[in-house]
C-alpha cells in the first residue's frame, strides 16, 4: 500500500511540474494576441483534421480485410501499414517539393527533405506536411484492396514508394500547388481531392488489378463470374465507418483553419453525401438483385463520400444529397461492370475512388453555388466554364496516372514479376509472404483455397 501511496503522488507531483512547465512556456514564448490565437487554433484543427485522416488506415485495413480470405488478413494489415511508412519518407524526401515546391506549372523543384520548413516561430510547414503526408497515404492504400490476395509484398512497397514520391505529387501540384490546373482561365476546383486523392489511387487500383489479373477461380470458362466473399462483413462494416469518422478530418480539414467556420457547412454536406451514398446503392442492389446487398451498401456509403469531397465546399445540403445518391447508383453498376470484363477488385476499390471520383469532380461543375464556395455551377446559372475545366483536370489526371501506373506494374512484372505463384496464393499470403496466420487458432476451411 505504501508503494502505491508513494507512485500516487509521484504522478501528482509530475503533472504538477508539466503544468508548471507549459504555463511557463505560455508566459515567455507566446504573447496571446487575437492574431496568435487564431493562428493556434488553425495549426491545432489542422493537426487534429490531420490525425482523423491518419485514422482512415485503419479503416481501409479493416475495410480491405474483411472484403477478403481470412487467409490473407495479415498481409492486408501489413500493405497498410508499410504504405504508410514507405510512403511518408518518400513524400517527405521527394513528394512535398514535388507537389508545393516552387518550380513550373508541371512539377515543383525546390524544398526537398522538407528543407522549406522553417524553424522557431513559424511552424506551419510542419503542420501543412502534416495534413497531407495522411491524404497521400490515404491515395496509395486505395490500391491495396484492387490487388489483394495476388500481389507480392515486395512489388507493393515499391508501388507505394513511386506513387508517394512521383505519380500522386504531379497530380497534386496541378491541381492544389499552383500548378497549370490552377491556372486555367476558369480553375478547376477540388476542394479535399475527389480527383487528387481518390481519382489517382482509383485509376492505379485498376492499372495494378490489369497488370496482375484475376484471382485464381474468379472467372470461370463459361462466362460464370464466381463471387470469392470476404470472410468478415463486420470487419468491413467497422472499417466504412472508421472511414467516415476521418473523412470528417478529410472534408472539413482541408480549410486548414479551425477560425474558418464554414466547417460546418462542410460537415453537413459531407454527412448528407455518405448517407445518399448509401440509400442509393441499397435501394439499387434491391431493385437489381431483389435483395439489400451488404456488401454494395458498404461500398456505396464510402462512394458516396469519395463523390462529395470535391465539391463539399462549393454545393448545398440539397446537392450534396443529389451528388451522393448518385455515386450509390453507380457504384454499384460499375462493380458489375469491372466483373463483366474480367477486372478482379476484391473491394471496389476502382469503382468507389476512380468512377466516383470523376463524378464527384464534374459534379461541382453541375451544382457548385455561388453561396457556398463563391462559384456557380451550370445548373445554377453558372454556364458550361466551370464543367469544362473539371472535365479537363479528370480527363488529363486519368491518363497521367493510368498509363504511369500501367507501365510501372508492368515494368516491376518483367523485373522481378508482380504476382505470386500459384501455389502461393492458394496458400495464402500471410503464410507464403509472412510466415504467419492472422487467425492461428481457426483452421481455414478448403472454401478459402
């Protein structure tokens, strides 16, 4: 009793001298000025946006495990964790000054290693790399439910190397880092990247699901596209609502300023366009296939967020229901599609980030309102300009990252080959690549082989 006694008050006596230190630090290193202090609050909303966004690993792991074979759960976890890391010392070395270094219209050429970063007083790179080293994790994660169950883990870290340090940080300067996409007579608009984010990641799942192909049994002979079901729609459940709670740092984060309050605009539109995501898939997986698909109803919710995020800034709680209902309806026809010609996405990744991506970007030209994000779209008077410089940045981001894409699987094929063995992926990935079993106690049952 004694001995706790005394760690007791050692814990009071060491939060004690932390307040001390910190007020101490308030006295002599900040002078609280209404300039200060909102300048605090915009690095600490960033930062929190940034730490929601991070959280969204989790869920496309979640996501990614339950959408597949138990047999390949561990690899999963280890695909989005290593995204990560590899892809955060990429961004850090090469991507940042790629993306919002000073340069040209096509790519920036200064402040590698974060060397734009200042220190002292002013902090703000660090927060801002902060933000998007987590947007650019979430586009690189995308890629690896479209190549699950197939791909080797040495071929996928260096995926992930090349579309943190190159492919993604092009696209980003186009668009967010003063680059030609900006500069249009008209910009093109892409508020929290329905196109930077989601677009690249979606376009490279489908170059990587192409190079690799299908998974062993998916397509029979005769045409039969047999299903290979996940084994855990409650992990994949749990994993669209992490997604949803850090889409609330995707979205409203992206202000970069917790002074701005049109966060909760932002908010609501974001809130709006996920939940008609998931009525419109719902309601069209019933009319299609006379049953309320789980599966597609997870998928629509996650499309219908990837659609609202590029113009969830610049459209209204009406639209934003509008927008989101249709990317359900989509997503749920574009999976079949993808099937029909024999591109195996165990997740959807291709039909919720790309398809949903493109609509979610030309839907700002539809329906952006004047109100909201000072531009008005074609539906609202707005004229064909704005819808014409959204069509512009899809079209040349799509063949950018999937031609890019499409070459460096295939280069990485003929090098040191893409895909496991046969044997290997029957055995599965956790066993054949890790040595290990997610569920070591589970046998896993020959339906799984």
């Amino acid at each position: 009793m004694v001995f706790i006694f005394g760690i007791m008050k050692f814990k009071r006596i060491y939060l004690l001298v932390l307040f001390i230190i910190f007020s101490l630090n308030l006295v002599f290193a900040y002078e609280a000025t209404p300039e200060n202090n909102a300048r605090s609050i915009d690095f600490v909303w960033t930062l929190i946006a940034a730490f929601l966004v991070f959280m969204m690993q989790g869920g496309f792991a979640m996501l990614e495990t339950g959408f597949t074979r138990a047999k390949n759960a561990g690899n999963i976890m280890m695909k989005n964790l290593i995204d990560f890391c590899f892809g955060a010392i990429a961004f850090w070395a090469v991507g940042y000054a790629i993306m919002f270094g000073a340069g040209n219209l096509f790519f920036g050429t200064e402040g590698f290693f974060l060397s734009s970063a200042k220190s002292g007083s002013d902090l703000w790179q660090y927060a801002y790399w902060m933000f998007q080293v987590v947007f650019v994790a979430t586009a690189a994660t995308i890629v690896s439910g479209a190549v699950a169950e197939r791909i080797k883990f040495i071929g996928y870290i260096l995926y992930s190397i090349f579309i943190s340090a190159i492919v993604y940080p092009v696209v980003g300067h186009w668009i967010w880092g003063g680059g030609w996409l900006a500069k249009l007579s008209t910009p093109m608009i892409d508020f929290a990247g329905s196109t930077v984010v989601h677009s690249v990641g979606g376009w490279s799942a489908l170059a990587g699901a192409i190079i690799l192909g299908p998974r062993i049994g998916k397509y029979m002979n005769n045409g039969i596209v047999k299903p290979i079901r996940g084994h855990s729609l409650t992990l994949a459940a749990l994993g669209v609502f992490l997604l949803w709670f850090g889409w609330y740092g995707f979205n409203p984060g992206s202000t970069l300023a917790g002074t701005n309050w049109s966060i909760a605009a932002i908010a609501v539109t974001t809130t709006l366009g996920a939940s008609a995501g998931a009525i419109g898939s719902l309601v069209t997986s019933w009319v299609k296939y006379k049953k309320p698909d789980v599966s597609l109803t997870l998928g629509g919710t996650l499309g219908g967020l990837v659609a609202i995020t590029a113009g969830t800034a610049n459209v209204s709680p009406l639209s934003s229901i509008i927008i989101g209902f249709i990317a359900g309806i989509l997503y749920v026809f574009s999976v079949s599609f993808f099937d029909r010609i024999k591109v195996d996405d165990p997740v959807g990744a291709v039909s919720c980030h790309a398809i949903n991506g493109v609509w979610g970007t030309l839907a700002v030209g539809l329906f952006a309102q004047k109100e909201f994000g000072g531009v008005n779209g074609l539906f609202f008077g707005g004229g064909i300009a704005q819808l014409v410089s959204q069509f512009i940045g899809v079209i040349t981001v799509f063949v950018w990252t999937f031609v890019i894409m499409l070459i460096f699987f295939k280069l990485i094929d003929l090098i040191i080959g893409l895909r496991v063995s046969k044997e290997e992926e029957l055995k599965g990935l956790d066993l054949s690549e890790h040595n290990t079993e997610a569920y070591a106690d589970f046998p896993i049952s020959a339906a799984n082989n």
